[in-house]
C-alpha cells in the first residue's frame, strides 16, 4: 500500500482517508483493541509520510484525520497518535 513513490510528494489526502478507513471502526466505542495488522498499516503510512515529508507531513495528514473525527464525534486524532506513536520523529 504505496501512497506515493520514493522522492515524490506525499498526498496528504489519501494518507487522512486510508488512515480514517482504518481506525474508524476502532473509535466507535465497545473498547474493541485494534487488530496487529490495522496497527501496522497505519505505521506504515506514517513511515512514507514522514520519509517523504517528514514531521510537517505527518502533522498535517494527523489535523486532517483529526477534523474529520470532530465532524462525526470520533477520536480519531489521539487514535491516529497513539498508533503512530515512534514513527519518525512523532510521539504520542
């Protein structure tokens, strides 16, 4: 799951919605522990956030996901920091 090619621009837009797709069902309460994989995933395009953009990427995808966690009443903001949490240069 390629956001963007080595050397290139990430797309901040398409990093927010895979990660919104991903965490989403682990912020609609019920306490259900994210599975490994969704966990990884979600490393994994913070990792080519901050290798193409470095931390200035990541925060920007991170208030994009957060936005959109405040128009449903979700908390996708401190979901997506907690799993992104030694990423680069983030800490949750």
């Amino acid at each position: 799951m390629k956001l963007f090619e080595r050397r290139s621009r990430p797309d901040p837009a398409a990093a927010a919605r895979q990660i919104i797709q991903i965490i989403a069902p682990y912020c609609q309460g019920g306490g259900r522990k994210p599975d490994p994989a969704d966990l990884e995933r979600v490393k994994e395009i913070g990792r080519q956030l901050h290798s193409g953009g470095g931390i200035e990427a990541m925060r920007q995808v991170c208030e994009m996901v957060r936005a959109e966690g405040r128009k449903v009443r979700a908390h996708y903001g401190p979901m997506l920091e907690a799993f992104w949490d030694g990423v680069g240069d983030w800490q949750a």
